[in-house]
C-alpha cells in the first residue's frame, strides 16, 4: 500500500513542477520599466506615482477600464525598430495596446515637468532588471498641440538623444542629454527603449512644460529719434563798421551768451564798439572841431587889431 500511495505523489510533483515551468517560460520578460523622471503619463497615473486623483489621469483611468498596475509593462513585442510603420497615429503613447488606451486621451492637464531650453536633462527610467537595448528620446517639434492626439508628425525624423546599453543603478537607468534650445510651452517627451535581449520595445509619453526665455520673448523696438531739429544757436561773428583809413575794434561777447545758448534761446547780439573815428557819429564830430578852431582864431585875430 506504501508504494502505490508514493508513485501518485512523486508523479504529482513532477506534473506541478513541469506546469510552473511552463508557466514562467510563457510568461512576460522582466525588462520592465518606465521614466520616473520626468514623469511618464502611465507611471504618474499608477498607484505608485501618486497623480491617480489628478482629473487627467482619472479620465485616463475611467477611459482605460482600471488603473494602471502594470505600469512597467507597456511593451511591444516584434517591432524590431519599426516602430512608425507598428505603432499607428494617436496611440504612441500606449503602444497600441488597449489595456493602456487612456494615456492617449489628448489632454492639457496631464502631470508635467519643467524643463529647460536648451538645458541638461537626466531621465530616469525605472526597471526591474537590466537588460540590453538603445533608449531613443524624442521631443515634439515647435507648434505641438496637447489639444490633439498625437501622430509621428508630431515627432523630429530623429531622436535629440540615444543611449546603447546604460548601466541600471539603484532600479533605474540615467541617462543624461542636453534639450533642444527652440522648445517653449507644452510639449511631449517620447522615449522608446528597444531591447535588444528581448524581442520587445517600451514606448511611454512624458509631458514637460518649457518656459520662455528672454531670447524667446518679443524684442522691444528701439525708441525712434525725434524729427524735429532741435534749435541750436549759431554763433553770431562780432561785425563792426569803420570810417575810412581807421582801425575797428570789437568787444569781446559777454557771459550771457553762452548761458542763453544753454537754455535754448537766441544770444544777444553782439554790440559793436563806437570809438571816435568810427560809426555812423564820425564826420559829425569832425565838423563841429573844424568850427571851433575858426571861431577861436577870429576873436584872438579881432583882439590884435584893436590893439593897434
């Protein structure tokens, strides 16, 4: 009875040892991850990233069905590097994948970042064990609209950042880039990481806001000069009149002419000095001695003949 009873058990240990098996080899790999830094959509809105009561992630979640547990394991398996030709428009950030529909939900409200432009970033993308494969990191062009699902268009031809096989360390890899320097306002960080020890690539969107810089913000035009001359007086050259074969003198200006000038107003003109000999006064003076000597000469000349 001993022996009958134990083949039945050895053999059920067997069968349940070969079904784990089975079911761990079948199962999900476990190159898990996603950006905790800056915050990815899915990561935010799962019960560890403590954003699940924002009004974005709870339509994320109504939209999706349930919350987002899984939040490492939004994956595609077999894309194989062709990811525009996999992934269609207005799903980039759930990969396609229904469980994850709700993070496309194009919104304004999601949890952001704030970025730099033209700045060092490091992102941080937790994972569960490490694995090869290229991190590609993607910002959306100048002009993205939050308002719309976004498209590959939305998307440069190429990445603003790559890194092959960075070490994990402390669950997460870091991996450091300096950011486009024409990005203002909202915009979306996309990050896929293609295994290359797997058959699976991870997609996830990460909104960040970039502020204005002072080289981003409108130029103020310089003010434009006056069009009206301004009344600058013109010295007036010291002028001065003379009779014929007599030598002009002109007086210095005064000290108020420059001050005039200072203020604005016209100078004083400059008089012109009337010694004898000179001005309009001259042959006037002249006449009169003339007279004088010959009325003087005829008393002294009448005095003398008297006296005879």
């Amino acid at each position: 009875m001993t022996r009958i009873t134990t083949r039945p058990r050895a053999l059920g240990a067997a069968v349940a040892a070969a079904a784990l098996l089975s079911l761990w080899t079948a199962g999900p790999a476990l190159a898990h991850g996603a950006p905790t830094d800056p915050v990815s959509r899915v990561y935010a809105c799962s019960p560890d990233g403590g954003s699940a009561a924002t009004a974005a992630c709870r339509a994320a979640i109504a939209a999706n069905g349930g919350p987002f547990t899984a939040w490492d394991n939004l994956r595609v398996a077999g894309v194989g590097g062709r990811d525009r030709q996999t992934i269609p428009d207005g799903r980039l950030c759930s990969g396609g994948l229904p469980a994850y529909k709700g993070i496309d939900l194009a919104r304004t409200d999601w949890p952001t970042t704030r970025l730099t432009p033209g700045g060092r970033m490091t992102l941080t993308y937790a994972s569960t064990i490490a694995h090869t494969g290229t991190f590609k990191l993607y910002m959306t062009k100048q002009g993205y609209d939050p308002t719309k699902p976004l498209t590959w268009s939305d998307l440069p031809e190429r990445p603003f950042a790559t890194a092959t096989d960075p070490a994990l360390t402390g669950g997460a890899y870091h991996i450091g880039a300096t950011l486009p320097a024409d990005r203002t306002g909202h915009h979306v960080l996309y990050t896929i990481w293609q295994n290359t020890s797997t058959p699976d690539t991870y997609y996830s969107c990460s909104d960040v806001v970039f502020p204005a810089t002072k080289s981003s913000a409108p130029r103020e035009e310089p003010a434009k000069p006056s069009t009206t001359p301004s009344r600058t007086p013109s010295p007036t050259a010291p002028t001065a009149t003379a009779s014929k074969g007599a030598a002009a003198a002109v007086t210095a200006p005064s000290s108020a002419a420059p001050r005039a000038a200072a203020t604005g107003a016209d100078p004083a003109p400059v008089a012109a000095d009337t010694n004898a000999g000179s001005g309009p006064s001259a042959p006037l003076l002249a006449g009169g001695a003339a007279a004088v000597l010959v009325l003087t000469g005829g008393a002294a000349l009448a005095l003398r003949l008297r006296g005879r």
